[in-house]
C-alpha cells in the first residue's frame, strides 16, 4: 500500500489508541538504611503521587518490528535508551506479545529533578501496552516486572502513596494523604544525575531517624519539618553546592508559610509543602528552570484506572 492509501485507511479506520496522563512523584522523606555490594542502597521512603504530570499518548504500529516514539522536549532520547521503549521491549520480552506502538510523549516534568517522571512514564507506558494488548496480565505482574528496567518504576502502580523499600521496588501501599494539600515544586536549571549523587552518599551523613516511625507520625499528625527527612541532601549538596542555599532561601522567605521544605528524591527539586505560592524572589531571578505552583497538590488512583484520566480512547 502507498504511504497516501495506508493514511486514508488511517482516517476511516483509526488505530486502536489510548491517551494516558502520567504523574510524577514526591518523596516525603527518604531514608538510606544500607549500601548494598551490588552498586545499590537500601532505602526506606514514603514515595507519593502529584498532581504534575505528561501527557502519554499511545497508538498501535502497523510496523512488526520497531517503536516510534516522538515528543515536544528537547534532548530525550527517543531510542531504546528511553525508559518508555525499554517498558515496550520488556512487556513483549515477558508476554511474547509482537505488537509495536507509536507514542507521542508531551513532556511537562523536567528530567533530572527527583521527581520520577522517566520512571512514572515507563509505568504508564506498561499499563497501555497492556490494556491495548487486551490484558494480558494483571497488573502484579506489571509492577513486578517493572522493578527490572528501574528501582521507582514498580512504585507507580500504587493506589498514589507507598512505603518503599529495597532499593525502592518493595512497595507497601499506605492510606493515600489528604488531597486538599497545597505544594510547590521548584526546579534550579541544574540537574541531578541520581548515579551521582548515590556515588557521594556516606552512611556517616545520613540520619539515624527509624523511617517506620517516621510514617507512623506523618500518618497521624501529618506533614512537618521534623520528618520530612532526605538522606540524599547532603551527598545532592555536594554534588551541586547551590542546591543547599536554594533549599535555605525557600525556607526562609517564606517565612514559616510552609510546613516543611524538602529535597524529591535525588534532586534537584526542592518542595514545599503546604502553601500554594511561591516565595516571591522566584519570579525574580533566572536561575530556576521551572517553578510549579498553582494546581500541584496529591493524587490518588481509583480501581482499575489509570490515575485521575483516561484522556481518551479508541478501539
Ligand atoms: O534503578 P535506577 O536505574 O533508577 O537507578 C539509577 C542509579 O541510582 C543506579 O545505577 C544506582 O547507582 C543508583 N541507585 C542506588 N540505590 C537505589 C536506587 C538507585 O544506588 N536504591
């Protein structure tokens, strides 16, 4: 068929597709119990689900041998090095299935913030081949074999809260917490390779807190300074010095409106919980690639979807 016949063929039968919103996530503290000998740590973390997110669409391939991924960011990879292809690969690795995708990934959370959103992309993109497979398996299976391609992949498939631990893939899910809280993120333009910052982590740096406490009071008395520990700050501090005077300027302008400033995982975003605005030097210098204010607040999963939105669908 000509390329012309192949697309009028398109229009009057519209592939099988599926438009995905895909969160990102937040840790709310994050403990590092143990350095492991095989290049990893073991960590214990109360990982959660917010409402900042891309926009993941997935449409069936006529082609039987390779995916086409394309997207409106700038300098991601769009080969087998991209976690949303190496998720297809696995999916038909695990199920034997021989269908490809194309997917169009509108990106909104920046890379190399700590905030998940490769990982969150490689699970969304999991659940899709899946769902236009028609369910092949349940989706156990999928988070397990998630935790293959990365550590914070098997936590997406949580109800939206979690306690994880292992090297991250060791998910408990915990009551969701409320949605009414407020929260901005804000993201330097520096990144944070996560390899990195492991690389500089000392166990002498890190907190004695016991984490399973640490949960414990955050599930009933809520969010404070006190327990929003990251073990990674300081290893993330050295790594980008600039990241700490952030972290204390955040705090200090806002002059106790948040009820804590913490760091997301490996860096480099900085969150504040509890105040729907930014302190308002933000807006006056250019060092911050984004600041996400308005509209970010936590999300939760309802049974058998996929997060808070099937955008859209055709079958
Ligand atoms: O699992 P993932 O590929 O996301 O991890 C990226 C890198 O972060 C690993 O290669 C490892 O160096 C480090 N890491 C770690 N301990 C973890 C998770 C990640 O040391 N629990």
């Amino acid at each position: 068929r000509s390329k012309f016949e192949q697309l009028a063929g398109e229009l009057v039968n519209p592939r099988r597709n599926i438009t995905l919103f895909s969160p990102c996530k937040i840790n709310i503290f994050l403990r590092i119990t143990n350095k492991r000998p095989d290049g990893y740590h073991d960590l214990a973390s109360l990982f959660h689900v917010v409402s900042l997110g891309d926009i993941l669409k997935f449409s069936v391939s006529p082609s039987t041998t390779k995916d086409s991924l394309t997207t409106n960011a700038r300098g991601i990879p769009l080969d087998d090095r991209n976690l949303i292809i190496k998720a297809l690969n696995l999916f038909r690795k695990k199920t034997g299935s021989n269908t490809y995708f194309w997917i169009h990934l509108d990106k909104k959370v920046p890379t190399g913030a700590g905030l998940g959103g490769g990982s969150g992309n490689a699970a969304t993109a999991l659940w899709a081949a899946n769902h236009l497979s028609g369910n092949l398996v349940g989706e156990k299976e999928l988070q397990e074999w998630s935790g293959e391609i990365g550590s914070d992949i098997p936590f997406f498939f949580s109800k939206g809260a979690a306690y994880c631990t292992g090297r991250g893939e060791i998910v408990e899910d915990i009551p969701p917490l409320s949605l009414d809280i407020p929260m901005v993120l804000i993201k330097p333009k520096e990144e944070c390779s996560t390899a990195e910052v492991y690389k500089h982590f000392r166990l002498d740096q890190a907190s004695s807190a016991d984490p399973r406490k640490l949960l414990q009071e955050i599930m009933s008395r809520g969010i404070s300074q006190d327990l929003c520990i990251n073990d990674l700050e300081p290893p993330a501090f050295n790594v980008l010095p600039s990241l700490k005077a952030l972290k204390e300027r955040i705090a200090a302008t806002s002059r106790g409106r948040y009820q804590a400033v913490f760091m997301s995982g490996s860096g480099s975003t900085i969150v504040g919980v509890g105040d729907s605005e930014a302190p308002q030097f933000i807006y006056e210098e250019d060092e911050y690639q984004e600041v996400f204010t308005s509209d970010v607040f936590f999300l939760r999963r309802k049974e058998n979807e996929w997060y808070q939105k099937v955008i859209s669908e055709c079958s």
